[in-house]
C-alpha cells in the first residue's frame, strides 16, 4: 500500500460522486502515480462500503478484461474482478435511462449462479462446473466513470471495472451438456447483429474467469457464498449505445435477454 486511509477515503468518494452525478474525471493515477494493486482494490473496497452504508446489497461480482485480446491491449496477463450490488441490477426488457450514466457500452455475457460457495485459492475449471447451479445470458452494462474510457488498470480497478448496470434472464440452463467454449453468442442493437462470438473467447472457458475470481477473493480472505451471481466477462468487445437503442442477447441454449435506452 502506498496510499494513507484518508486519501484512499477520498478517492472512493470521489469516482463515487461521480457515478452518482454521472460525470467524468481524469483517471486517479494522475495525481497518485505511485498508486499500487493494493491501494486500487482499497479503493474499490471503500465504494462498497460507502453503498452499503446507504442500503445496497451485493448481489453478485464481475470478472473484466477476460479476452486475451483486451489483456494484450492492456499490457497485463490477469483479469480483474469487481461487484455487483442490488442498485446495478435491470429487469429484462426493462428501460434504462441514459441520463444516469455518462458514456455506457454493453458487453454480452454469460452469467453464473452458483448452488455452492467457492473458494480459492486452487479453484479450477472443474470446481467451478461442479458448484454452479445455472448459466444465463448476462448484458452488462459499463460506464467507465473516467474521461473517454482513458485508464490505465488501477484507476478501472479503484472505479469498480466500470461496473454500472446489468440484466439477467433468458432460459436458464444447466452446464451439465453445454459446452461453454463453443456456446455462440450474438448481440443484437436495433435487430442487426453488432456482435458475434463464442464463450472461449473468455479466458479458453468462462467458468475460469469464475475460477480466476474465487482465487482473487481467496487471496483475499473472501469467497463466493451459494446462490452468487458471477458475470463472466465480456465475450466480444463493448458496444457503445444511444437513446432509442434497442439491445438484446442471444446466447445458443440459453435463450435472450434484453434492455431499451432511453
Ligand atoms: O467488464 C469489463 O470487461 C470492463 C472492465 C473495465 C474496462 C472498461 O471499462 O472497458
Ligand atoms: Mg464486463
């Protein structure tokens, strides 16, 4: 750690009034170029603790930067991981409204309900298969609280991932008989196909950025409790959206899901 409890304090609050405003700042490391993982996390930790504090509830977490690609761009070899609370969370089909966030992106995804908690470190692929109860097709919605989604990995780290929204549904399924890497995923704006890929493009295998994240919070001291929803990770790149926009997400075998901006 490199940064002291007050200044830490201070940029929670800061990149949090800014999503609460919906507007933009320079990324943190500006000012604190020193700012090490430990301190970034600290970060993200102190956000949580000042939604809590007003009643939110975490209902899950998300990996980000699961695409080897994006990990190249980005000039690191690892994912990283933040939470979900009650506040992000949109019915299917629901509206939302864009003068609340900034400049959002929608990513496609698969979703993970767990049946059993896990823990790391040492969880794998085979774990994570074994305690989840169902996957979903997941739409995230990021909204990077920093000025044209400029960053580098800490600052996106102490913001949260970018995390902003997300809407589950379609036909939940079992993972017994799919198989998650060639599982083909289309997102839809406006009924055109924006977007194509399949669940390998997350890690080799989506259930190992869910692997990956139950080892993070392992180092932690955390772990995934029973009934958690995990977003996995984008499966394409992000798709910037407009009001009047339409979204949805196919994922083979697990029916769609979708949102309206307005
Ligand atoms: O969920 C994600 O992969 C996004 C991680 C943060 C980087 C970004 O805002 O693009
Ligand atoms: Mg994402």
């Amino acid at each position: 750690m490199t940064l002291d409890d007050s200044t830490l304090d201070g940029l929670a609050e800061h990149l949090e009034t800014c999503q609460v405003q919906a507007r933009d700042t320079p990324k943190i490391t500006d000012d604190h170029p020193g700012m090490d993982w430990e301190d970034a996390y600290a970060i993200q930790d102190r956000l949580l603790q000042r939604k809590r504090a007003r009643g939110a509830r975490v209902v899950g977490f998300k990996c980000g930067l699961t695409s080897h690609a994006k990990m190249r761009q980005m000039g690191v070899d690892e994912p990283v991981f933040g939470f979900l609370v009650d506040d992000f969370a949109l019915a299917d089909g629901a509206a939302l409204r864009m003068a609340e966030l900034i400049h959002p992106k929608v990513e496609p995804e698969i979703a993970f309900v767990l049946k059993r908690e896990l823990r790391g470190p040492g969880c794998h692929v085979g774990a994570v298969l074994a305690a989840t109860d169902f996957v979903l097709p997941g739409i995230e919605v990021i909204d990077s609280r920093y000025r044209d989604f400029k960053f580098d990995l800490k600052s996106v780290i102490a913001d949260n991932t970018s995390a902003a929204r997300f809407v589950v549904g379609g036909k939940p399924a079992p993972v017994y008989g799919l198989d998650l890497r060639t599982c083909g995923v289309v997102l839809e704006k406006n009924g055109e196909a924006v977007a194509l890929g399949a669940g390998a493009a997350v890690l080799g295998h989506p259930a190992a950025a869910v692997a990956a994240l139950a080892n993070h919070l392992g180092r932690r001291g955390h772990h995934l409790p029973a009934g958690t929803l995990i977003l996995s990770g984008g499966v394409t790149e992000a798709v910037a959206v407009a009001p009047g926009d339409h979204v949805a997400l196919r994922v083979q075998g697990m029916g769609q899901v979708g949102l309206r901006l307005v």
